[in-house]
C-alpha cells in the first residue's frame, strides 16, 4: 500500500515540476511556474552557455547585433525529480523544473552563480509589444565584479555599486561583467541597461522629503547676476537635466534671459533639508556643468573642481547617511554658462540585494544571457571574445605616438606641425585630421574644402613621405542638402525627426542635421561606399569614427532620444538604444576588408558596445576635461574598459576641454598670451601645465598614446616652452614610450592571442589579493609594469600599494620592496611613480623616430632579479594580416634566479622581412642597482634563433 502511494505523490510531484526537452544544442525547459513559459539552453563551446527565457514561446526575438559564435560542442543532458543538468564539460546548468531558474557550476560541480529572480515584464513600446528583463545572481556575494564597459566615476571593484550602460560622450555601456570566481555574464540586450539596482535615479525629490530653510515644501533658490539678487523662489528640486528642463523651469524673469546675461556672472543658490523616512546609507549623484559646489550636512562634497563644460555635464556619485525623520542640511551653489545640473538620488537596498548580480533592461523580446566560466578573469574574456568576436592585431604604428588638435584648419598647418616633430627629432607615428575639413555647410559630404585643403591626397602622400601615418575623422551624421542624406533618406535609412522638428547644430549660423542607421547590411553597404567614394580613395591609414553614440541632439532626455532615432530596420530605437557603435565601426570594417584585405585596420571610436572590439576598434573616453578629477577617473575607466574586452583605450592627454582661466585669447592660445583683462594668473599657467605633464606621463602607460584637444594646443612646442624642463620630460618620456615598444607591441599581441588586457586591474595578475582587488587608482600595464599616476595638484609623493606575492623595483631607484603593503613614493614632477616585478623580464629597443624605423637595432632584455620569470617576445611585419595564416615568430626568454641564468630559447615562427639575427643586450637589475641606464649592458649576445644561455 505504501508503495502506490508513494509512487503517485512521486509522479505528481514530477507532473508539478514542469518538463524539459533535449535539442540538437541543448534544452528546452517549461517550468511550472514562474515569468518564462519557456528556457532555452545552448551550448556554445564547452565554457559557454546561452540561456534566452521568453514570456510567450511564438514571439519574434530580435537578432543578435553582439553575439557572433554559433552553438558547437559536445553536452550531456541529466534530468531528475525536479531539475535538469545540461553539463557542457567545463560549464555545467543546472535548472528548476519548477521555477525555470539556474544555478551555474565549473566543472567541478562548484556553484559560481545561482539564479535567485528572474522577470520578464510585458512593455509597450512605439504601441507594439516587447518586454523588461530583470535577472538577480547570487545574493549577499562578497566577491568582486568588473568590466561594463567604461564609465567616469572611479568605481573599480562593482560590487555594491549601481550602474547605469547609456551610451554617451564620456560613458560606454558593455553588458559584460568578470567575477574574481572566474566566471561572466553577457547580457544580450541593446537597451538602456542597469547594473545593480534596478530602479533608475530619480530627482532627490521622488524619496525625499525637500524642505526650505523656512518650512515650506522643496528648496529656496536663489539666482544672481554679478552678485545682485535677482530672484528667490521655491523650487521643488534642483531639476536642469536636460535641454527641454531649462527650456521649461529657467526663470523668465528678463534679468535673467541668455541675452541679458551674456558676459556677466550667474549664481544660482539652492538651500534647504532632505529627510527620509528610511535610515541607512543612500546612493546620490550630482549631474552637473560649469562649476558647482555642493554641500551636504557639515561637509562640503565638491567644490569647483568638478567643473565641466556647458554643453557636457556628468554625474559624481557620492553615499549619504540618513536617520528616519532627521533633516540634513543641504547647500548648493551652481555658476552657469548655458550649463545643467540636477540632484539624484536612490534609496537604500537590503544588503543581500546591494551586493549581488543584477541586470535590468528597459525593453528587447526576451531575457537573454550568456554563461562564461573560465579557469581565470583572462580565460573568461576569452569566452567573451568567442562569443561576440577576438580582436584583431592593430597595426604596430598605432602603439606609437598620435598627435592630435581641435583641429588642423589647413592641410598647411597639419604638414608643419609634422615637420616640426620631425625637425626636433621627437618620435611620432601618427598625426590626425579632426573635424570641419569639409566646407561649412556640407557636413556629411566627405568633400574637403578645397581652400583649406586643395591637395587631400598630396597631403596623405606628404605625411607618408615622412614616415607618419593619418587619421581622419568621419560621422554618421548629415546635413540634408548633401547627396549622402538624400541616398539614406530614400532608403529609410535617415532618422528624419531631429530635421522635421527643426533643431539645428552648433556650426555657423546652425544647420539641420541628423544621423543614419545601420542596422542592416544595406544601410552599412551605403555609408562604407559613400566613404569609398569620398574619403578611402586618398589612402588615409585610420579612422575616427566619432560621435557614435550617437548624440544626435545633445542633452535629450532616454525618452526623447530613443523617439530621435525611431524608427530603425529591427523596430523601436529603444530596442537598439546602445548598439550603434558596434553596427556603425562594422560598416567601415567590413568595407575596408574587402578593398583593403591584407591591411591592417585602425578605427578609433566614441562610443562602443559588445562586440565591438572585432572591428579593429579603439576606444577613447570622450570629451573629458583638463581638470585633476577627471584625470583621476580615467584610471579606472580604462582598467575596466580591459575588463570589458577591449584592449586598445585611450584617452585626451590633457583633458580636451579646460577652463577659461587655462586659456589664451588667441585661439589655441595658453593663458600667458591673454589680453589684459583675463582671468588668468601666473598659478593657472603653472597648474595647466603641470596638469599636462602629469597626463602626459600616465599617457605614455596607457594602450594608446595620443594627445588631443580644445582651446589650447596640445604639441609638445605649444605647450612646454622651449628648453623647460616640462619639455624635457615630456620627451624624455615619449622617448620611454619607444624603447618600450618591444615589450608594448608583445603586450597587444597577448591581447589578440590570450585575451589579456593591455592595462590590467590588479585583479588579473594577483587573484588572492584582496587589498588589491579595489584599488582604483593604480593599475599594470602589460604583466610587468606596476603604474601609479599622480592626479593631485603640486604633489611630489604619493601612496602605494604594492601587490602581495611579489618583491617589486622602484623603477628610478631600484630600490626593492616585498608586495602586499602600502608605501609611500617620491613623485617629483618628472616621475610617474612606476615599479617592476621581480622576475620580470622587460624588452626594450633604442630610441626611434617612429616604431619600424630600426627593425634590426639591439633589443636590451631587462632582468629583474629575486625571482624566477618568463618572457615571449612577439613580433610580426606589423602591418599586414599574414599573421593571421601564421606568420609571426615568437621567442621565449626563462630566468632561474637560483642559477642565475637567462635561457633565450629557440625562435618559432617566421614572417616575410623577419630578422633573421640581431643582438640582445642582456641586464641584470638587482637590488638598489641603476635602472634607468636603458643603453647599458652586463652581457651582449648574437642570437641567430638558437637557444643560447646567458649567465648572470
């Protein structure tokens, strides 16, 4: 009797725990309960799992724009009472029968992420149907994550922090994140995406209780003009986001008009309390222009040195405790130039929910997510590159020096500034060509003006007679009297709206504008033949494809924006919010491919996505300003940017805005040249420049080193004067960046052949450190090479930490330090404070004028002794695509620290105009020993490709 019993509460237990089926790639599971009526499973590789949960099993789901990699690979299938375990080898899923959720193991059968929530939410978007996802992994976690992309608020280890992917001028949303417990997770969506909360910022006035100093509800505000009072009134929150909030809240008082207020000073002054009814420490941010100081409780959090430019406000993040019910003073003083500015805030999150995985999508057809597990962070990147495409090696010019300006006027003044770098000897690769070549009114034309650039291809032919390659910049934006609008728009391919509403640019007297859409193959086809027609036809070596988020009308808010580029070829232009960069450097890339199949490619982009690394695309972190807190931030936004799968980052050395009081009248001009009257002083001229020198430093250890930017000139000639010691160093160090390149260039090979960031968080190299693994501020480039870059004005010493499991050289001294502690390190202004691994073994070359300049000259290998180490030394042609069939060479270095021996092994692989055999220099850095004698040698050896040894 018990049996039968027992046998039918098993069978409906079964019947209740829903039911899964086995597929050629997969499985297909229908839980009993929960949001998905279905969840696919599929193996992509033995690592790699896809799992798309869907609401309703008939709706159409979007095309990937990220993912590339098809299922493949061998898998087992077990079911059990009430789950089913698709086991794919070295990832394995394990699935609720009942509520569809998955847990994810290694190999091992180790957990590394359980599915604690999973909802899919119907939406209406443009009126047709789609959904919001949320999925929530391993709750309470105090492991780290990173990655997402790159973003400007000096986060590095993401746990507990909320971020939101929205592309923008400074900020690159990646729906990619790496845990320390060697796993990832892709999510496959292009809309506006949250990492962490999933509830968006609001205005401070939507959880908090606003009130004035004088009880009423919201916040006194006053507004002045040259120190007058003009106006006070209450506000119910300090709300200038966006373009549209000014146009609708701005006082109207006429004292107050852009006209009456032009070349006067304006204050605005908010003053009240927030209170809050929930206790604990909440998340705020400031979004602010123009100078701004904010003070909160008996603290003054910023003060003008957030400053930004009018027209590109950003977001500083900051925690705020609260007790239910008690009043914190708030203070707010705002000096605008036709900036925004807003208070936001979030509430508080129970502790297993703040520290856990979240994402949540605004809309897209289903929840859709990859699963990468890997032996370490490296190995995941890997799967990420699997998935969504492995960068291709860049050119090795591009790891040489770009100069840069907004902008060359005349092709005259771009061939003089070249001519100068090469008369004073100064290493240079790369010179570019930004914006308004074109005549005024013909944006989108790709038509020089021909009395500024009579000879486009003599001027190509001119830079390459020089031994220096070009970069162009080119939009997908038009003005609609140009032929190429008019193509696109009889396509469907031009988002029209922007021109129908009459919103004009900033060029001139204003023009119509707007940008294409590339999401299809015909509408890329067009824009890459239009550039053929226009612009590859001359032989430019590169291309700075900007404004790709693309800001089609600065400072809209989601919603407008996603209406600005509706409609698109894949439906609502919310569905693909974030995807541009990615489709529109594919455009380029696949053209150039099939013109230019054995040349090597160059592309430098604003804005990026998943996937977009395999268009040969850069990064660079957009219109960030001369000022030492932005500085700072680019720290972090580049280490996280390698976490994000894309090597190859770079940034403005210098900032590409500054403040007025940073220049000259004359434009271009530094301060030192301003007419009486200025606002500049003696102090402002020393602190540019030794802003520049700082940047210019922590620029020559970044992926990619350029200089660029507004209002004041960036070349070495313009902004150290002549026989300074400003100018000194920075050629000392740009001649560093060349001697490097032996180790640089081997360094972006690991990158395309290992997944290995160039500019690598501390959690890469030392796993076990958990000190180290929320250092913000400090980074390695390449595996070797500890850097620690200054960002505060008029510092000579900074604080150190060096990672445990390493003994580490001062790189100027020599000085030996055992890792897993702090120091403190002499920074005078010619020193970034750099440091080397014990055991490192660090190639470097003599210095050259431009990267292939002495193929043959002796490389110097320096040794650093008290550990063992190895080394392998890439090199290929550097400009063709022959290493994709093989044709590169690879030679390994060993150093035995007890025998004190150097094994330079055999050479493997071979490439056309290989040298066949060249000397090595060959030094031993030992404790206290000079390290900075780069021609120096202990042993010199023939190397013919043979192993030989070298004793110490």
């Amino acid at each position: 009797m018990f049996a039968p019993a027992f046998a039918a509460l098993l069978m409906a237990s079964t019947a209740l725990a829903g039911s899964f089926e086995k597929t050629a790639t997969g499985i297909v599971v229908k839980p009993d309960s929960g949001p998905a009526k279905e969840v696919r499973l599929e193996v992509i590789n033995d690592s790699v799992i896809h799992v798309l949960a869907v609401d309703d099993p008939a709706r159409p789901q979007i095309e990937s724009l990220m993912a590339m990699a098809k299922p493949a690979g061998a898998f087992t299938v077990t079911g059990a009472a009430d789950t089913v375990t698709l086991d794919a080898g070295k990832a394995k899923a394990v699935v609720s029968l009942k509520s569809g959720l998955i847990t994810f193991q290694d190999a091992s059968g180790k957990t590394l992420l359980a599915q604690a929530k999973a909802d899919i939410t119907p939406v209406l978007v443009e009126g047709k149907p789609y959904v919001a996802t949320h999925a929530q992994f391993n709750k309470g976690t105090s492991e780290a994550f990173y990655g997402l992309g790159q973003h400007q608020n000096a986060q590095m280890n993401l746990n507990g922090e909320n971020v939101e992917l929205r592309q923008h001028n400074m900020d690159i949303g990646i729906p990619f994140v790496v845990s320390d417990m060697n796993y990832g997770i892709l999510w496959d969506n292009n809309s506006v995406t949250r990492f962490g909360n999933p509830v968006r910022f609001g205005l401070a006035s939507r959880d908090l209780k606003l009130t004035t100093p004088d009880g009423k509800a919201g916040l006194t505000a006053k507004y002045y003009v040259d120190g007058k009072l003009i106006l006070t009134r209450t506000e119910p929150d300090v709300r200038y986001q966006f373009l549209s909030d000014v146009d609708k809240y701005w006082p109207k008082d006429a004292a107050l008009t852009k006209e009456a207020t032009t070349g006067k000073k304006v204050k605005v002054v908010w003053e009240g309390t927030m209170t809050s009814d929930q206790p604990g420490v909440h998340k705020m941010r400031l979004f602010a222009s123009d100078y701004a100081t904010l003070k909160v409780g008996d603290k003054t959090l910023f003060d003008h040195d957030i400053w930004r430019m009018g027209w590109n406000a950003w977001y500083n993040n900051f925690e705020q405790s609260f007790e239910a019910g008690k009043p914190v003073p708030l203070s707010l003083e705002w000096e605008p130039s036709g900036g925004l500015i807003s208070l936001h805030h979030s509430n508080p999150e129970p502790d297993a929910d703040k520290h856990s995985l979240r994402f949540t999508s605004e809309a897209g057809t289903g929840l859709n997510y990859y699963f990468i597990a890997g032996k370490d962070i490296e190995g995941v990147i890997g799967g990420y590159h699997h998935v969504t495409g492995t960068p291709p090696m860049m050119p090795k010019w591009a790891y040489g020096f770009w100069q840069s300006r907004q902008r060359y006027e005349t092709q005259d003044q771009l061939l003089g500034v070249l001519k100068t770098y090469r008369d004073n000897k100064w290493p240079i690769d790369n010179i570019v060509q930004d914006w308004f070549y074109w005549p005024e009114d013909q944006w989108g034309s790709h038509k020089f003006d021909p009395t500024r650039f009579p000879d486009p291809k003599g001027l190509v032919d001119k830079v390459h007679a020089q031994n220096a390659r070009i970069m162009i910049s080119i939009w997908g934006k038009y003005y609609p009297n140009t032929d190429n609008y008019k193509e696109f728009d009889a396509k469907g391919y031009m988002w029209t709206k922007n021109v129908e509403l009459g919103f004009k640019d900033w060029v001139g007297p204003g023009y119509l504008n707007s940008h294409y859409s590339p999401y299809n193959k015909e509408a890329r086809d067009i824009y890459y033949r239009q550039m053929k027609e226009g612009l590859v036809k001359y032989g430019f070596d590169a291309w700075w494809m900007d404004n790709t988020e693309p800001d089609v009308r600065s400072n809209t808010s989601p919603e407008e924006f996603a209406e600005l580029i509706t409609p698109t070829q894949m439906g609502p232009g919310a569905l693909v919010h974030n995807a541009y960069a990615t489709m529109n450097t594919q455009a380029m890339y696949d053209g150039l491919k099939v013109d230019q199949p054995d040349t090597r490619q160059f592309i430098l982009t604003r804005s990026g996505f998943a996937g977009v690394q395999r268009n040969a695309a850069a990064l660079w972190s957009g219109d960030v300003v001369g000022t030492w807190d932005n500085l700072y931030d680019q720290i972090s936004a580049g280490v996280q940017t390698g976490f994000s799968g894309v090597p190859n980052w770079t940034h403005d050395i210098g900032g590409y805005a500054q403040e007025t009081r940073f220049q000259g009248n004359d434009v271009g001009g530094l301060q030192e040249n301003r007419a009486a009257g200025g606002t500049g002083t003696a102090e402002d001229l020393k602190e540019w420049r030794e802003l520049n020198q700082r940047w210019w430093q922590f620029g020559t250890f970044s992926p990619l080193m350029r200089s660029h930017g507004e209002g004041v000139k960036r070349e070495i000639h313009e902004i150290s004067p002549e026989g300074s010691p400003m100018r000194v160093n920075m050629v000392w160090f740009l001649e560093l960046r060349y001697r490097l390149m032996p180790y640089i260039y081997s360094a972006a090979a690991d990158s395309h052949y290992a997944s290995a960031p160039i500019m690598r968080g501390f959690a890469l190299d030392f796993p076990t450190d958990a000190k180290a693994k929320n250092v913000n501020d400090q980074y390695m480039f390449g595996k070797s090479i500890l850097v620690a870059p200054v960002t505060k004005y008029q510092a000579t010493s900074r604080s150190v930490y060096l990672p445990m499991g390493a003994d580490w050289y001062n790189a100027y001294t020599g000085a030996k330090t055992t890792g897993g502690q702090t120091i403190t390190v002499d920074a005078p202004l010619d020193q970034i404070p750099l440091f080397v691994k014990s055991g490192a073994i660090v190639p470097m070359g003599p210095v050259m004028q431009y990267v292939d300049e002495t193929p043959d000259a002796p490389l110097t290998l320096n040794v650093y002794t008290g550990a063992d180490g190895s080394y392998s030394l890439y090199e290929d042609d550097g400009v063709s695509n022959a290493y994709i069939e093989g044709q590169f060479s690879r030679i390994p270095f060993a150093y035995n620290d007890k025998t004190g021996e150097l094994k330079i092994g055999a050479r493997s692989g071979s490439y056309k105009g290989m040298v066949a055999s060249r000397t090595f220099k060959v030094r031993f850095i030992k404790d206290g020993g000079k390290t900075t004698d780069f021609d120096a040698a202990d042993r010199t050896v023939t190397y013919t490709g043979k192993a030989v040894t070298v004793k110490r």
